[in-house]
C-alpha cells in the first residue's frame, strides 16, 4: 500500500507540474534549455527545503541562470506594461483597496494579534484564519507570525496585453455560456467579466491563464507530504517540460506551435519524470491537452519496473494522483475543463471584494520551518472574485468548488471542494513569485500547500521555474526516454 500511495503521490506531482514550463520554440541564438536548466542538488544550494530564509531568486533566479538572449527577449518596459493592463481591466489594484478594516495597516502581526482583533477575520478567508497559529497537527501550513506588506499593481508582460486588446470581444459564449470553439485566439478572453454570465467568464480567464512565461516553461520540485500527526510519509522529487501551444504570445511561432497543433485543437503539453523516491524513480508521464472538452486528453506513463509505456485513463480524473492530497482535477488548484454534458456546473460570483491574501514574492524568502510553519509569510490587500462552482452532476466526486481569484491577473490563491455532505473535504493554497520586468507571475520561490481535510493528510510543495525553449520531440516520451 505504501508504494502505490508513493506511485500515486508522484503521479499527482505529475500533473500539477504540468502547467509549469516555459517553452520558446526556434531561436537560433538561443541555447537548448538542458545547456542551462539546474540539477534539484543546485538549487537546494540556493535555497534548502526547511529553514532557509535566503531571497534566492534575488541571487539565483531567472535573471541570473537564464541565457541573456532569452531573459531579454521574455523582459519589456515596465511602465508600459502598467498602463497597458490596467486599461485592459480597467483599474489599479491599490487603487481600490482599503475600504474594509482600514485599521490593519501595513507592519508586522502575530497569530494573537489576529486572535485578538476582529477586524482579521474580515479579511481573511475562513481558512486562512483558521492557519493563523502556532505549527503542529493535524496540518503543515500554519502562519504564527506574517508582515502586512503596501498593495502593488500586477500586470502580464506586454505581448500579452496586446494580444488581450487586439481580440478584445472577440471571444463568445453560447446560450449556456459556454465557450464557441475557435471563437478565443489568444490573450486573455474577458479581461472585464460583466453579465449573465460573469462567473463563466472569469473561469475561462483561468482556464486560458497565462501564467509561468505564459505557460513555456521548465519546472523541477519538491515535495513533502504528511500524515496527521505530522510525520514525513513522502519525500519526492519531480521536473517538468511544458508548452503553450494555441494562444501563443511571446515566442515564436505565435499563434499555435505548429499545422499539427492548429488542426488538431491542441492547446498545451508536458511530459516529466520523478527522480525520487526509488520505489518510483524513473516514472516518467506525458500528457497532450485538447482544446475540446469533449475530446477526451492523451495521458501516458512510462512505468519503468514493467519496462512499458501505458495510455492512462484521461476520462477519470477523479482518481486520486499518486498519494497527493488531489485528485487530477485538481492538478494547479484546478484543471478541469468546462463542459455543458461532462459534469456540468452552475457558476456564481458569490463576493467580490478585497482580501488579504498571501503576497506574490520578488525574492523567494519565504520558507517553511521543520515544525511545518510558513515563515518569513507576506500578505497584501487584493480585490478578488469569490467563485462557486456547484455540481450539477451526483457522479462527481465534489458538490461544489470556491475559488478566490485575483481581479487584477486573474490568478487564484485558494480553491476549497466540498464533499456531497457539504464537508470541507480538500483545499489548495498557491502562491505566486512576479518579476517586475517579465511581467510573468509563476510558481517559483512559493509554497504549494494541498490538504485532504477529511483524511488529515497534508502537502506541500517547492517549486522552481524557468523559461525554456522546446521542440515536439522534446515534449514526447519517446524524445524524452531516448534523451536520458
């Protein structure tokens, strides 16, 4: 049982990471991403899992491994940036906070001063209040001390916005608000959701996110599970190669990669593999995404004690992913497509308004002690959209789905799924890294905390992105086996 729970474990990984690596297709001066990409060894040098404050993306972040050729091409003005988005969604992030609870001004706070002062529990969602405490059981994730940092304005590098401009209006909705195939080109669809159908809207921004490099990227990781009384059962290790390939911005070709990619309504892929630990070393999964939600995604796995690639079951992805605290739906908080026959939703905005909620990191100093706090935690004002997804389907596994989405970037930071007795049953929590001048939000320098409510068994993940040029062969499983 132990091994399958570890297989399972790092098949979970597998697709988390799915959505993390930058790909750059065809620059001749360029380097291939292996002549830079860094060992999990190297990085552990810059930043170790427990107890290390050091703002190693300060010192060995992008800017600093990155070939300069690439760095330059993925950098733009920042002003320019600035004001380009926020026409797009029409306002400024600082600009409209503050209005709830102005009394909790920027400074630092302990878990008492949120204890004692009421004005907290305004701010945060209920159960980021409820990790405001002290580490111990029956979870990892507790923040006993946090800074309160000034609200910034995000925004998503330039090609981006243009691309949002340019076809502006453009993307449709049917009758049921759903998405008319080939009707969204590239950028974000809604940067203003508005109507009867806001909440749909606001998910297909998510849906077509343009997060890490715009979705080109390399991604290696880390990552601990717990059991309730908060002993290590999982120490594991995976690294990803993903692509964008419909909707591209920044690096050519834009558009879609390729005919193939075009003709077939492919719209991104990755392939990774999990060097630890042994009883699952050498694991390697590929996946291909479909445009279509009706067009069920191409999942193999390369299971290296059976010598044998498999085609996995795409059409169930409700199966729990290899012992993580998620199932495939739940891969990056949620990757489930929206579909009017397959599991249907009724979509709310159920709040919009301003949170606190745990700050997009420049440098990486956020850590997590041995006792399994948070530590070095910021936290800033964001306006966000509160979605609820409710089931409309018995079959699926949760009754309804929160998501607390940013109004600015479109990001969400906490996804919360409810079990058909209306209990908590598993949570996700991300934060984000920005760099200013790449206009990119990705998963670098963060925590991803995934919790199973219900079992008491908890997660976290370390993860470390970079952009990264790949070919299609580098994104096969053939390519990639053959490569090793």
């Amino acid at each position: 049982m132990k091994r399958l729970r570890n297989f399972t474990l790092f098949c979970s990984i597998s697709f988390m990471a799915l959505c993390l690596m930058p790909f750059v297709a065809g620059s001749q001066d360029i380097p291939h991403p292996s002549t830079y990409i860094p060992k999990l060894y190297t990085i552990e040098q810059h930043k170790k899992f427990y107890d290390d404050p050091r703002p190693y993306l300060k010192t060995y972040g992008p800017k600093q491994v990155v070939p300069p050729a690439l760095y330059q091409k993925l950098s733009y003005n920042v002003e320019e940036m600035k004001k380009e988005w926020s026409a797009l969604v029409g306002f400024k992030a600082p600009d409209v906070v503050g209005k709830i609870a102005p009394e909790i001004k920027p400074g630092k706070y302990t878990y008492k001063d949120v204890q004692n002062n009421a004005a907290f529990k305004k701010l945060l969602w209920p159960d980021l209040y409820n990790r405001m405490k002290p580490g111990g059981p029956p979870f990892v994730g507790s923040i006993p001390e946090f800074e309160v940092v000034p609200t910034r304005q995000y925004y998503w590098a330039l090609p981006i916005a243009q691309a949002t401009k340019e076809n502006q209006g453009k993307t449709k909705l049917d009758g049921k608000g759903y998405l008319v195939p080939d009707s969204w080109i590239a950028g974000y669809p809604f940067p203003r959701p508005s109507g009867n159908f806001k909440a749909q809207q606001i998910m297909y921004n998510v849906e077509k996110r343009y997060l890490s490099y715009g979705l080109d990227f390399y991604l290696i990781g880390r990552v601990i599970g717990f059991n309730k009384s908060m002993k290590m059962d999982f120490d594991g290790q995976y690294q990803v190669r993903h692509a964008r390939l419909a909707g591209r911005t920044q690096a050519g070709p834009l558009g879609y990669l390729d005919d193939r990619a075009k003709n077939r309504g492919e719209s991104k892929t990755f392939v990774m593999d999990f060097p630890a630990p042994r009883d699952v070393a050498g694991t390697a999964q590929s996946a291909l995404y479909y445009a279509d939600p009706s067009k069920a995604d191409m999942l193999m796995v390369y299971v290296p004690s059976m010598r044998r690639v498999r085609k996995m079951t795409s059409t169930d992805t409700q199966d729990p992913i290899m012992g993580m605290d998620q199932i495939y739906d739940d891969n990056e908080g949620w990757m489930q497509k929206l579909s009017p026959t397959r599991y249907p939703y009724k979509f709310e905005v159920v709040e919009e308004r301003e949170f606190l909620v745990p700050a997009p990191t420049l440098d990486g100093a956020e850590y997590i002690s041995k006792s399994g706090e948070f530590r070095n935690v910021r936290l800033e004002r964001r306006p966000l959209y509160v979605v609820k997804l409710t089931q409309l389907d018995r079959n699926y596994v949760y009754k309804y789905r929160l998501f607390y989405i940013d109004k600015e970037t479109f990001n969400y930071y906490h996804v919360e799924n409810y079990d058909w007795k209306d209990r908590l049953y598993r949570t996700w929590d991300g934060n984000y890294s920005f760099f200013p001048e790449m206009g990119t939000s990705t998963w670098s320098g963060s925590f991803i905390l995934m919790v199973d409510h219900i079992d008491q068994h908890s997660s976290v993940e370390q993860p470390y992105q970079l952009p990264a040029i790949w070919g299609r062969r580098d994104l096969s499983l053939e390519g990639y086996m053959g490569a090793k």
